[in-house]
C-alpha cells in the first residue's frame, strides 16, 4: 500500500481516533510492504519521513488545522527534521507509529514521531520542526495564535534540552541554506 492508500485510510479512519487533543497521540499501525524496503530488507530510510507526514496530517486533520488553514489561507509546513535509526523494521514486521505535537515557540512547532515494534521497542524516532504560513500575509503565523484560533488554551512547556539544540541546529543550518550554501 503507498503512500496515498495509507494517507487515505488514515483519513478515512479518522472519526474512529476522534478529535485530537494537544498532549495527545496519533496511533496509527502499518506494516511493512515490499514497496518500503531497500536492499537489506527493511524499511527505507525516506518512508520513514513519508509515514511521519502520514502521522502529522492525522494530528492537522483531527485538530482542525487543515479546516482552518483552508478557511484563512494557511499552509502547515515542514521545516526540518532529524532521525535516529535504533531498531530495524524488517520486511512484513508490523509497527505503530505515534505522533505527538511537543511544543512550540514563536513560528516553531516540535512534532515527535516515535515507530514502535513488539509492544514498546523504540525502533526509530524523527523530531520535526514546522510552521503554519500565511499567504495571504506571506508570514510564518505565530503557533500560540494558530492554537487559539483553533479554541485550544493550551501553553507550550519549555522545550527539552534536547529540543532546543534541535531547534537551535535547525535555524543554524536554515541560515547557512538561505544564504546560498
């Protein structure tokens, strides 16, 4: 199944998870296919950060945002990511992957996407950064304002040590891009 049966699915099974809560999860289970191995048998290094996209747009779509962005002219988008690899997925194993919207500050949002085999086993993770642009604007929206727009009150907590390098290294190497190289 690729990626657009899998994001269908996800959508189409959305009312079954109900609406989701900031500090909750997006569970979602797959298995892996043929169509998401490499050479070793297990799956590939980029359908990691496809099933990730897979688990935000749960989140987006169950908390409103994809209404929303559509009705204010809105686009959530990724600004990077880091992986770490700890555990393969072989070929036909069956996993979860949980998603979760850590934290935010200013423009910044901090996605957690946590691939779990036997029960618990951490398998890999992929810390996300993003923001929701504004077209209309042609701004990043400030994420406190995107969350209220939505009727959430909710207060990010301070980002983890960990978070802040990545939001730190993110913006870092987001400079060096932007100025050609």
């Amino acid at each position: 199944m690729y990626v657009w049966a899998r994001l269908a699915r996800t959508l189409a099974s959305s009312g079954k998870r109900g609406p989701y809560r900031m500090g909750g999860e997006s569970r979602l289970r797959f298995r892996c296919l043929p169509s998401d191995i490499d050479f070793n048998l297990h799956l590939n290094n980029a359908r990691y950060m496809m099933l990730a996209d897979v688990g935000r747009i749960d989140i987006f779509n169950r908390s409103g945002l994809i209404k929303l962005a559509r009705e204010r002219g809105w686009a959530p988008m990724l600004g990077g990511l880091q992986t770490v690899f700890v555990r393969e997925i072989k070929l036909w194993k069956r996993f979860e992957l949980v998603s979760t919207l850590e934290t935010w500050a200013d423009t910044q949002i901090i996605g957690r996407h946590r691939f779990v085999i036997d029960g618990d086993v951490t398998a890999a993770i992929v810390l996300t950064t993003g923001g929701i642009y504004d077209a209309r604007s042609r701004a990043f929206v400030p994420i406190q304002d995107a969350v209220a727009a939505l009727g959430i009150d909710a207060i990010p907590r301070e980002p983890t040590e960990a978070e802040a390098i990545f939001m730190a290294s993110h913006t870092g190497l987001r400079a060096i891009a932007k100025a050609g190289g």
